[in-house]
C-alpha cells in the first residue's frame, strides 16, 4: 500500500487531466502509474473526473490501458453519473474502453430506454467512419451479443 500525503492530495480535474495525460499507455508500468494516480487523488474529484478520463482514451483509442483496469472500475463506482459523457464520447472518437464500457453496462440490468440508446451507441461506434478498425470490430462483436 502506497502513502498518500493528503497536503499532495489531487484536488481539481484538471490536475488530475494534466497528470493523466502525461502517462503513456504503452508504458509497461502504466497500469501500475494508473493506480497511484487514483489514489493520490481525492475522492471528490474522482467523482467528476469522468470527462477527463474519457478524453484520455479519446487519444489512445485502440489502447486497452489496462481494460478494464483501474480507471474503467473506477468510473463504474459512480454508474450511472457519466452515462451522457460516455456517449458524448463515443459519439466523437469510440475508443476501446469505451465500446467495453457500454458493454458492461449492457450486462447488467438496464431500462430499456437506456438499453436502446446504449446498442444505437455501438451502432454507431462500429460504422464510424473516422474510426479506429479495431474499435469498429469491437463494437460490432458487443453489438451482436446484445442484439
């Protein structure tokens, strides 16, 4: 277990951003660089982090960063919070994380609103045009299983 020096503590988004995207997602101790970083910041801003988080996998779209690692489990402690930020985010660049994450959410016991604009989600997110091959090949592969 790791000391966090609460003086140190990570207190806003945007430290916590700044300090994300300085990590390299190919870096063999990524993971590892991931779990002090959540843990070096402050619950509060955990809570509404989510944006940030998604931008990171915006720019790493076909990295798995752990998945679903630490950031993904995370997230998930504040379901159903990030829902319209998750799509949002689909909606600009599917990354690999999240078409898993919608998957996730698809697992488990959703209204059926949600569910519908969940699948049109990975609808969209395996026809993209702009994106990623192996993204789009994820969410078809989600989208067959949950239709």
């Amino acid at each position: 277990m790791t000391f966090v020096d609460e003086a140190r503590m990570i207190d806003s988004v945007a430290d916590f951003s700044d300090r994300l995207n300085g990590l390299d997602p190919d870096d063999d101790a990524f993971v590892l660089h991931v779990d002090d970083l959540v843990e070096q910041t402050s619950p509060a801003t955990l809570e509404i982090a989510y944006s940030a988080i998604f931008r990171f996998f915006e720019a790493h779209p076909e990295n798995d960063c752990g998945m679903p690692g630490t950031l993904i489990y995370m997230m998930e402690d504040y379901y159903p919070n990030y829902i319209d930020d998750l799509l949002d985010s689909i909606g600009r660049t599917p990354s690999a994380n999240t078409v898993l994450m919608v998957n996730r959410i698809l697992n488990s016991d959703v209204d059926s609103d949600l569910r519908r604009r969940l699948i049109q989600c990975l609808r969209d997110a395996s026809m993209n045009s702009s994106g990623s091959p192996l993204v789009k090949e994820e969410a078809r592969r989600y989208l067959e299983r949950h239709t």
